[in-house]
C-alpha cells in the first residue's frame, strides 16, 4: 500500500511541475536563402502482382503471407498478392545549412528543369519555447519550415 501511495505522491508531484510550463511551437519571421536545385526525382506510382510461397496462412486457409512478408490470398501453398506505390517527387536543394528534401509535387513540377540553378528559398525556422510564468525560458530551433521558391 506504501508503494501505490509513493506512486501517487510521485505522478502528482510530476503533474504539478510541469503544469507550471506552457510548451509551445513558433516560427520566425520569413527568411530567404541561396539554395542550389542538386536533383529532381520522380518516382512513377506503380502496381505489382506478386507470387510467393506461403508461409503462414490463416485458420480458413483462404489468408496467407509470402516469404517477403506480402499478405495475400493463399491458394494451395503460393499466396497471390498485390502492391501499390503511389508516385512521388521530390526536388534535393544545397544551402548553407546542407542538403534537405522537398517532396511537394508543386516544388517538383516549377524546379524539376532547373537543376544545378540557384534559387531563393522561403522558409521560417521552427521553435519550440518554453514558459514558465508567461516568461520564455527555454527555447530550441527544432525545424526548418520550408514555404516556396523565388
């Protein structure tokens, strides 16, 4: 009984320091930066039957899993089944603060012939603060919220 008082004590004393603080997530104001267009990616979506042997199969017997871990439809120890992967873009940027990845078809579509160009990149940095009586005590850069393209 001591142990589950200790407990208790131990969580409201938890709860009670940390209800002192607000955490909150913020953003700086817009800034701009060179960045060089290092690469253009397109992945086309794709569809994929496959075959394998199955290596479990549900009670029924109807259910089964390949050997590459597929979940499919078990016919007589070969389990049928089907993949999808939907297309993706992607457009690799350098600047001052390395390579990052942005994987918005929009990005794609108005970069994706400007490889080896400078552009200028929008972002804001991304913040997370710490108050403790509305005073910011703490605050970390966390991200990079990347916004557009000039």
């Amino acid at each position: 009984m001591k142990l589950l008082q200790l407990g208790f004590l131990v969580t409201l004393a938890i709860f009670a320091f940390s209800s002192c603080s607000d955490v909150r997530k913020e953003y700086s104001p817009i800034l701009a930066e060179q960045a060089t267009v290092m690469n253009a990616v397109y992945t086309p979506r794709k569809h994929d039957t496959n075959v394998g042997v199955t290596i479990w199969s549900d009670d029924s017997g109807i259910l089964g899993i390949d050997h590459s871990g597929n979940f499919g439809i078990n016919l007589g120890g070969v389990t049928v089944s089907e993949s999808t992967v939907r297309e993706k873009f992607a457009i690799v940027f350098k600047c001052q603060h390395g390579q990052f990845v942005i994987t918005r078809k929009s990005t794609y579509e108005k970069l994706k012939d400007k490889v080896g160009d400078t552009v200028t990149v929008l972002y804001r940095e991304v913040y997370r603060t710490t108050y403790k009586d509305k005073k910011a005590v703490k605050r970390v850069l966390v991200d990079y919220d990347f916004l557009e393209t000039k």
